[in-house]
C-alpha cells in the first residue's frame, strides 16, 4: 500500500507529483489522471533514492540477519519503485508518446545501473548468504524456503559472486544491453507505423470485405488521403488484406513491407541491434560462468536445459514439417486449378489457406465474426472465471484510466468480497505496440501484512467497430482476448505473501493457454456468441465447422511458430557471436533445418521483439505450455467442463501459488502425474 510520504521526498519542486502523495482514489488505483509525464523522472529518482536508503537500513542493522530483518525487508524495499516502473512502463507499452519515450530512453541506464548497485553489492550479500546457507535451521515454511532460495540464486546469477573486475565489465554489459532494447523497440514501432500501402485504385480493393475497407478509409483520411484507401503492417489492417485481397502484387508488398520491418538499412535498422545483443549476451554468460545464454536462462525455468527444450521441439517440428508440405500441396492445387500459372509463395498462403478452409472446413471468416460481437465475448469469458471460480466482474464508472477507451471492472469473489481492479484496452493505435498482453500495475501481496489487491492491464489490438456495426472479432482474435484473459485470471486468484515472485515464461502460459479450450467449447460458444444484430446464438453447424477445423493450418501455424522458436534457441546457445550478421546467419540456420521457402519464420531477427525482453531462449514457452494445457485441460474433458473439484485444483494448486513454488510441483500437485505430450499432438492433428 502506498502511503503519503511527501516529508521525505528530496526533491522540492515535486510536491504536487502524484506519485509522492496518498493516491486518494477508489481502491488505490493509479490516478492517471493526474500523472503526466513531467512527473516521472522525479518520481523515478526519488523511488531509488527511497530504495537504497531501505538497503542502507538492512546493512546497517546491527543484529545479525534473520529472514525477517534481511530477506523480508528486501522483499518489501522498492515499492516506490515498483508503483512508478509499473505505470510508466504499462504507458510506454499502450499510450505512449515522444515524451514518455524520450524518458524511456534517458532512464534506461540508469535503472539498469541501479539494480546493478543494489544486486552486486557484497554487503547485502553476505547477509542473503549467511541466511541461505543456515536455511536448514531456521524452520522456514515453503513459501518463505522458495523466496529465500531463489532469491540468494538471483544475487549469484546476477554476479554477486564475481570479482570487481568482471562486475564492473558486467555492469558495463547490463548498461549497453538496456540502451539497445530500447532502441530496438523504438525502431520496430517506428517501422511499424511507417509503411503504408495506398491505394488509389477501387479496383485493388477486390475480394476485400466491406469490414477490412471502412477501416482503410479512415486510415487514409487520418493520414490525409481521403479518398483512397491505406493498409498498413499492423495485424487487424494486414491479415484482412493477406487473406482476402485478390491483387497477389499488392499481397507480396505488404508482406513483404512486414517481413523486413527493422531490416531496411535505414536510421531504424535492427539487424546491427540484434547482433550487438548477441554478442553481450554470450559475454554476460561466459562472465556468470555458463557455457551459453540459454544454460544461464533455462536453469530457472521448467525445462532447465536446452537440451530438453530441443528434445520437444525437435520432435515436434519433425512431425509438423510434413504437414505443412502438405498444406502446400493442397493450395498448389487451388492455385493450378484456377489457371493461377505461377508456385505458391510465403506472401499467398494466407489467401489460399482461407480458400481451403472455405473448401474443406465451409468456415468463411465473415460468417462468423456477426457472431463474435467484443463485448459479448468478453462476457463469455466472464461467464467462464464465473463457472469455474464463483469470480464477478461489474464495470466501474469514473475512474481514473491509463487510456480514456479503456474499459474498467471490479472483480469480487463468490461471497462478494473485493479481488482485483482490471482495465481491458482493446483497439489498436499509433501510442500502442502491436500484439496482445496482460499486464498489471500492481500484484496481490501481504508483504506489510494488510492484503493488497491486484490491478491489471488487458491490452490487445482487435478489430475496431466501423459503421454502425460494433467491433466483430475473428475467431482468432476470440482466442486471444480468452488467452490474455487467462493471464488475468493468473493474477486475480495470486493468493501470495511476498511481493517477489518467480514466474517462468514455460509455465505462465499454460493459465493463459487453457483458457482457449474454453473459448472455443460448444457449450461455451452457445453461451456468448450470439449474432449482433439478431441476437441469435450461434448455429450448432457453424460450431460444428470450428470444430471440424482444428487441424486446419496447423503445418503452418506449428512450423511458423517452431522457426522462430528454434531461431531464438540457436542464437541463445552459441558461444561466439562476433561480428554476426543475423540476417545470413537466421538464412543459413532456417535452410539448415529445412523450413520450407512456402512459410517464413513467424518471427525474423529484426522485428524479434519478444527476445528483446523477457522471452530470450524462452520463446519455446508457448508450446512446452502446450503440452501442459491440453494435458490439464484433459482433467477437465475427463470429469466435466466446469467441474468444481477439477477447478478448486487447478486454482489453489497453479493460480493462486504460481511464482512461489517449483513449477513441476505444482502441476503435479494438480494433475498428480507428469504431463504427456500426446493431447497436443492429437489436438494439432500432428499425431
Ligand atoms: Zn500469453
């Protein structure tokens, strides 16, 4: 909890920073109201002003250390920081501007730094360690053992133990890596919102839907070319375009516009960024004593070794491959069929898979998405946490919101007490990077010993409403807003003491992951989908063909997936990275594994962005995820599909502890077996 504390604040010309007062709103959530950009740098130094004081405290304690007075007190130092980081960094990612990322690039360094000061310092150490190696004596129960020990494990991973030689080196390489995170992501926005496809021509708009040309009207008028049409490399703009666009010239140029993002020898090139990444990471392992990057990420995680993550991937994209050349074969057909005269390229598949899943599947993407009205599938997803965890969600009004077209809702449990506050932002813009996340601005902990309740961010880009039609999801988008809401409910049920925990990029997604099962459960879909405008639920023979189509596609989405995965593992374990050249080296290692030239790599080195951060040789997450989801969804399809032991399991045993107990425990815990990877391979029709 956040408490007034504007007698210490150091600097004097801050006194009507937000950030240094009692906030003063409903449920102590962020006033963003108030918060304008002026007030960050201010807020940020104060916050580790406040945060090296609280470690001076520690230090100079004169008792000898205790998990109270050492690892509990770290565990509370920084909320200052952690108030002022979540809300910055929750911005940057949805609403940014020049200002907000001018800040971004100025305190980069400087927090890098600071964590660098706090984590190396060998007085704070030799207390974590006094603590650690006497863990055995101190009667410490399992969550206050796992913070202990992972945390004594992130002082040496973050090089406590090193001389003050290679601490200084590696404080050198924090420093750079965090300037060029920063600017890659910059660069790849700046791309992103760069490239635009304009169209003078009616005639190039053939094949598109009447729901794919309102928003390329609007898009032009916003960039003053009203009149003509304008699409750009932002998803809910290009995909329409990919899939229904019959002029294949003009395909190839947007595809193309968005495979080479970050990669076009101009100001914003990545390519250089990437390899410099690289390169620091392979010293940063070798400097922590590891033989790669990937060794020193995995042994945190659930699958530990690279080893292990080769061993599911390789396996899977053996059996994925010959699917996709399948896939291929199929289009081809089309392709020949209609006297197209020419091979299918990466830039058509989208445009003769939606022909093959028409043919085989009848399933027609606008004659589903009447039924996928947003808000009613958001309801649907509601309806879900509502059936298996007694959860409500009731929208609050006049308050204070990181974005005015953010939605705001109160979470209560079943006997009516408070759970969480979340914003769920759906649309894309300029201010906002693309894809889908959950975030959070505050986590659930007791770390001073009162509750604090957690408050998340949704943030997607779907499809706007256009015309006088409200925004109608594809059914890929419907999975995504179940997914992210997945994450959500992660974070709502988080039943957790400390405010540190340690979630791991290989399991956090199976909350998230399960969740899809759901969306797409006829039960479910009779629940939410239902026709905009008719109010009709939707037909048993449309749920049918969504059914039927499971495995449509699935060579490709695997293997575009797998690429980039596989792209991230390769990187991630070499042990030199001089002078790379990511461009032939991701050419040369994707022939080397026979990708196929029909499908290119979902991600490619310039536009990586998830390695940038925190998915570095973690990419894999999503599918050993995989295997756990449709492994633990199986506890459901085997009892039933709101079976309320099944559900009381999978929330005390995953949500409610996930970050303060061995991962392979608590799935154990849950499903009282390992997971077995055949449900995902029948699911994806790879078996
Ligand atoms: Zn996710």
């Amino acid at each position: 909890m956040l408490t007034a504390c504007t007698g210490q604040v150091s600097d004097q010309s801050a006194g009507d920073n937000p950030f240094f007062e009692s906030y003063g709103t409903k449920f102590n959530v962020h006033p963003f109201d108030r918060i304008m950009p002026e007030h960050f740098e201010p807020a940020f130094a104060e916050a580790m002003t406040r945060e090296k004081a609280e470690h001076l405290a520690i230090i100079e304690n004169s008792e000898a250390p205790t998990f109270e007075n050492t690892i509990a007190e770290l565990d509370r130092a920084g909320e200052l920081l952690g108030e002022v980081s979540a809300v910055f960094f929750g911005l940057t990612g949805s609403n940014t501007n020049e200002d907000l990322q001018a800040i971004r690039q100025r305190m980069a360094p400087l927090l890098s730094a600071h964590r660098d000061e706090l984590s190396l310092d060998k007085r704070i150490f030799e207390r974590v360690k006094t603590i650690y190696d006497a863990r055995e004596t101190l009667g410490l129960d399992a969550e206050q053992s796992y913070l202990l020990e992972n945390m004594y494990k992130r002082y040496v991973r973050s090089g406590a133990l090193l001389n003050d030689e290679d601490q200084t080196r590696l404080k050198e390489i924090n420093q750079d890596l965090s300037k060029l995170r920063v600017s890659f992501g910059d660069n790849l926005l700046a791309e992103t919102n760069g490239f635009k496809l304009v169209i003078d021509n009616e005639a190039d708009l053939a094949g598109l839907p009447q729901s794919s040309i309102e928003p390329a009207v609007v898009a032009a008028e916003a960039a003053d070319m009203a009149g003509k049409w304008v699409f750009t490399t932002h998803k809910p703009s290009m995909l329409p375009f990919l899939t229904y666009a019959e002029n294949r010239d003009l395909r190839r140029q947007l595809f193309t516009a968005y495979t080479m993002r970050g990669n076009n020898g101009n100001e914003q090139d990545n390519t250089g960024i990437m390899a410099g990444i690289i390169e620091l990471r392979v010293e940063r392992a070798k400097l922590l004593g590891y033989g790669t990057y990937a060794d020193y990420v995995l042994e945190n995680r659930m699958a530990k070794t690279p080893e292990r993550v080769y061993g599911l991937l390789d396996r899977l994209w053996a059996a994925a491959i010959p699917v996709a050349e399948s896939e291929v074969v199929e289009m081809q057909k089309i392709i020949d069929r209609e006297g197209g005269g020419f091979a299918l390229e990466a830039s058509d598949w989208w445009h003769y898979a939606e022909k093959v899943r028409k043919e085989k599947y009848e399933l027609d993407d606008t004659e589903l998405r009447p039924y996928f009205q947003l808000d009613q599938v958001r309801d649907g997803a509601f309806w879900v946490a509502n059936q298996l965890y007694g959860l409500t969600f009731e929208p609050l009004a006049d308050m204070p919101k990181p974005h005015p077209e953010a939605q705001v809702f109160e979470i209560k449990e079943a006997d009516g007490s408070h759970c969480a506050v979340m914003y769920m932002d759906f649309h894309p813009r300029e201010s906002k990077r693309g894809g889908a996340w959950c975030g959070g601005f505050r986590g659930q902990n007791r770390a001073n010993g009162e509750e604090v309740d957690p408050i998340i961010n949704l943030v997607c880009n779907f499809t706007r409403p256009s015309g006088d039609a409200p925004a109608l999801l594809s059914l890929d988008e419907v999975e995504t807003l179940f997914h992210e809401f997945g994450h959500a409910l992660d974070v709502m049920c988080s039943n957790v003491t400390f405010r540190t925990t340690f979630r791991s990029a290989d399991f956090s997604e199976l909350p998230s992951q399960i969740m899809e099962h759901w969306a797409v459960d006829p039960t479910v879909m009779r629940h939410y989908a239902k026709h905009y405008q008719t109010g009709e639920a939707i037909p048993d023979a449309l749920i049918e063909k969504i059914t039927n189509s499971d495995h449509f596609n699935q060579g490709f989405a695997t293997v575009e997936y797998l690429a980039a995965s596989l792209l991230d593992m390769k990187y991630h374990t070499l042990t030199e990275a001089t002078d790379l050249d990511v461009v032939a080296f991701e050419t040369e290692y994707f022939n080397s594994i026979g990708l196929i030239p029909e499908i290119v790599s979902r991600y490619r080195s310039s536009y990586f962005g998830h390695i940038i951060g925190g998915y570095a040789a973690g990419y894999y997450g999503y599918i050993w995820c995989g295997v756990l989801d449709n492994d633990a969804f199986e506890a459901f399809t085997e009892t039933s599909l709101f079976d309320q032991a099944t559900a009381h399991k999978f929330r005390t045993a995953i949500l409610e502890r996930n970050g303060t107990a061995d991962f392979m425990e608590m799935y154990l815990d849950f499903r009282g077996r390992e997971p077995a990877i055949e449900p995902l391979l029948r699911k994806r029709g790879l078996l």
